[in-house]
C-alpha cells in the first residue's frame, strides 16, 4: 500500500496540473491559448501551474513570435512522461488494491 | 472509501483531457444524414439531367465539345452538394460545441481538416484532370475513393466509426471503378445511404 502512494506525485495532486500533464501526454506541443482552453481556467491560474511543472523539469517552454506575438509552446519532457506514466500506474493499483 | 472516488475521478478526468484535445467531438450526426440526403437529391438530379439525356453513358471519352455544357452543370451540381453539405456540419458542429462548452476551431478541429484536405485537394485536381479528359465515367469512383481516403485518413482525430466510414467508401468506389455503368448508383450509395445510416448511428449513440 505505501508503495503505491510513493509513486503519486506531488506535483500531480492539483487537478490543473494533472490536466495538463494528460493534455502534452498525447500532443506533441501545445501552446497557451489552447490549454487555457482544454483546462478552462485563468491566464494567472495556468501560468503558475505551468512554472511549477517547469521547475520540477516535467515539461519544457519554447518561446517563438508568429506574426510578431509572442507564443509560448509547452512540450513534455521525458522526465515528465516517466513520472505521469508512474502516477498513472500508481492509481490505477490503488484502485484495483480497494476493490 | 472517499480517496478511492478521487483517484477514479482523476483517472477520468485523464481520459477525458486525453480525447477532448486530440479528438474532435463537435461533429453532429444529424449533419451526417443531412449530407446523405442532400446527395440522393443531387443523385436524382444528375440522374435525371445526364443519364436520361444521352442513353446513359457518361463515362466513354465523349468529345469535349459536345459535353461541355452538361459537365459545366455537373460540376455546378457537385458544388452546391459540397457547400450545402460542409455548411451544414459547419452549423451543426457550432451548435453542438456551444451546448458541450468547447471551442469549436481547437488543435483537434485543425488536424482533421488538414488530414481531409490532402487526399481531398489531391482528389479534386485529379478529377478535374480526368473531366479535361473526357473520363467522366470515372467522376463517381474516383469522389468515392478519394472521399474515402480522407474519411480514413482524419479518423484518428475524431469518432473511431469515421474509419469504417471511410473503409466502405473506398470498398465502393472501386467497385464503382469496376462496375462502371453503376456509377452513379454506387455513388448515390456512399454519398447518400451511407451518410444516412452513419448519421443515425452516431445521433443515437453520441447525442442522446
């Protein structure tokens, strides 16, 4: 049982942040705009999940301009696939373990 | 136990972030069956104006001169199908995303256009190729075929029955290519039943 619960990630207790793991899990990038729109929450709300999954080096920014905007591209890192693979697992056997 | 139900919840909520942004799930049934119905009323009507007309072989390479006029109505023909088909989905998509609260033109929406677009761009200049020909026998198959192609081609980023969709659209369009003198009634077909039958389908299972 404690083994399981070591493999939940802290970082992936917030539910934005879970969702915007599950988001770069299956796209290859993603800019702002569209995970503001997938997770449905404010600019400064995902700005700071963002900077947190960025310090645990889970996902990477690409800062580019199109047509002279700034855009800012998210990508998942492998350390970040790894851990939210893990965290995926780690659920799954918890609830399999309760039933 | 209450931290079961989270971690369920967590795993759906997984799941669901999953499809909702690589999927493209605004897509209505009803303009499904809306597109099939269209095209068996443009099947009656091309039916009518060309097979009739000219005993019924469209597809021998008839010169160009003589033809020209009824390709031109033909061509008129298929394009208002098209329009009338896409601007259907169009409004019925916008309606339907509103009611779920997603955006319509998302990454999901953009991947199965482009995915449609390159089969379908390259299908269009094909046909028009084969129309400058004379090869207007081949103007049914080659629709289905390409159609189908695309069909197949943007599934991945959509509902999964888009594929089998797709499947049966090249299945008839080659039987359409074989059986040439059928043209018209395999399009009528795929275009027409196809759509219906695909449409009620996913009405009732999807928006119900």
């Amino acid at each position: 049982m404690k083994t399981f619960l070591d493999d939940l990630h802290k970082a992936f207790e917030s539910r934005v942040r879970l969702g915007i793991m599950s988001a770069l899990a299956v796209n290859e990038t993603l800019d702002f705009t569209a995970l503001k729109e997938y997770l449905d929450v404010t600019d400064g709300n995902l700005a700071s999940h963002l900077k947190a999954l960025e310090k645990e080096n889970f996902i990477d920014v690409k800062k580019s301009f199109v047509d002279r905007k700034p855009n800012t591209k998210y990508i998942m890192t492998k350390q970040g696939k790894k851990a939210f693979e893990e965290h995926i697992t780690a659920l799954e056997k918890l609830i399999r373990s309760q039933k | 136990m209450k931290s079961e139900e989270k971690y369920i919840k967590d795993i759906t909520e997984i799941r669901s972030m999953m499809e909702r942004s690589t999927k493209f799930l605004s897509l209505s049934g009803l303009s499904g069956i809306m597109a099939g119905i269209y095209a068996l009323v443009g099947a009656y009507v091309a039916y009518r104006l060309f097979y009739v007309d000219n005993g019924s072989l469209l597809y021998n390479i008839i010169d160009r001169q003589e033809m020209t006029r009824e390709v031109e109505n033909l061509i008129i023909l298929a394009l208002v199908i098209l329009v009338l088909a896409i601007g259907t989905a169009i409004i019925l998509s916008l309606k339907k995303s509103k009611k779920d609260g997603e955006k319509i033109w998302n990454s999901a929406a953009r991947r199965v256009v482009i995915n449609m677009a390159i089969p379908l761009v390259a299908g269009g200049i094909f046909i028009l190729i084969l129309l400058s020909k004379g090869l207007f026998g081949f103007l049914a198959p080659a629709t289905l075929l390409f159609y189908g192609l695309a069909l197949v081609n943007a599934s991945k980023f959509t509902f999964e029955e888009i594929k089998s969709l797709g499947i049966v659209q090249i299945i008839l369009g080659l039987l359409a290519s074989y059986f040439i003198e059928y043209g018209l009634l395999f399009w009528a077909l795929g275009f027409g039943l196809m759509h219906i039958v695909y449409g009620i389908v996913m009405h009732l299972k999807y928006e119900k």
